[in-house]
C-alpha cells in the first residue's frame, strides 16, 4: 500500500522526500495588504482552518507543485476523483459559483474529512462545514468566512478509525482547494 510520502511532499510542495515540512503558522508578512491575492502570484495564501480546533494557519499557493493542480483539475470539473498516492482514497464533491465542497472517504468507505474552498465568502458553505464538526469548540458555525480565499476542513467519523490520514489529508486539500481557486 502506499505511504503517500512522495505525493505530499514531492507532488504537492515540488521537493524532495526529504524536504522538510512547512512550519504551521502564519508568514511574517501576512500582515501586508495584497497578501492572499490572485492566482501566479507566489506570495498568495489561503487560510486552512481547521473547524474542529479552530487552529488557521497559511496555505502557500508556492507550495503547491503545478504538476498537483494538473492531475486534480479534470477530477474538480467531474466532481469526483481519488487521492493520487493513497490507494482507495477517493473524495466527492458539490459546487455552487463561490465553493467547492467535498468529502473524503478511506477505503473502507468511512468518511474522514468533510472540507469547504473558496476563494473568499460563501457563507453557506462556511456554515455547513463548521456544523459538522465531529468535536465541539472550534468554529462557531454562525462565524463568517474569511474575505479572502479560505480551506475549512471537519473531522468526520473515519478520522478516528484512520488517524494516520489525517497528518497527510490536509495536504490534499489545500491542493484541492488551489485548483478549484485558480479553475
């Protein structure tokens, strides 16, 4: 079965299995204005929140490999696709003009991740995702998105019975939150 070390690191942030992680926490410069702004630009983030833990930390749009974005493009457009790297992993999508919503399902068919992407409002999907939180005391789904582009991602009932996907699942969803941004 596959570890799925070289689609997260080598895929997704363009290095080498030894290429160390991305710290989790917010740039220096996220204060500037203009910071998490169009598509090419290499400063550009999302925010990632998590909404079990309301924990936010930066998606750097140069982290992600366009290689990634190129496999992932055609699935976005059908709405439905696998996890390149992770046998059996496969994800579901719905979408309205502002959001792309999904879930991940592990290979037994549990679901894991329940995420939301967009490149900035849609409170709906923002609310509907925060609601199906699997813990209490993250985001409040009565909260407003962020303005720019964000990730929301909820733990759901296969997390617990597939903990090692969750270090490396919120790789693939920022990627899968970069290619419905810059669709």
């Amino acid at each position: 079965m596959s570890t799925g070390n070289d689609f997260s690191r080598v895929v997704l942030h363009g290095g080498t299995p030894e290429a160390p992680g991305r710290p989790h926490r917010w740039p220096e410069r996220h204060e500037a204005a203009g910071e998490t702004g169009a598509a090419g630009d290499t400063d550009a983030f999302l925010e990632h929140w998590t909404a079990d833990t309301g924990y936010v930390s930066p998606a750097l749009r140069s982290e992600v490999n366009a290689a990634a974005l190129a496999e992932l493009a055609p699935m976005v457009g059908a709405g439905t696709g696998y996890v390149p790297g992770f046998d059996g992993w496969t994800w579901t999508a719905w979408r309205n003009a502002r959001a792309l919503c999904w879930r991940v399902h592990a290979p037994d068919g549990s679901k894991v991740f329940r995420c939301a992407a967009s490149p900035g409002g849609d409170r709906s999907a923002w609310q509907t995702t925060a609601d199906a939180a699997r813990l209490a005391g993250g985001v409040d789904p009565a909260s407003s998105p962020p303005v720019g582009p964000w990730l929301l991602v909820a733990l759901q009932d296969g997390a617990a019975i597939h903990p090692e996907a969750v270090a490396w699942l919120p790789l693939f969803c920022e990627c899968l939150a970069w290619t419905w941004i810059e669709r």
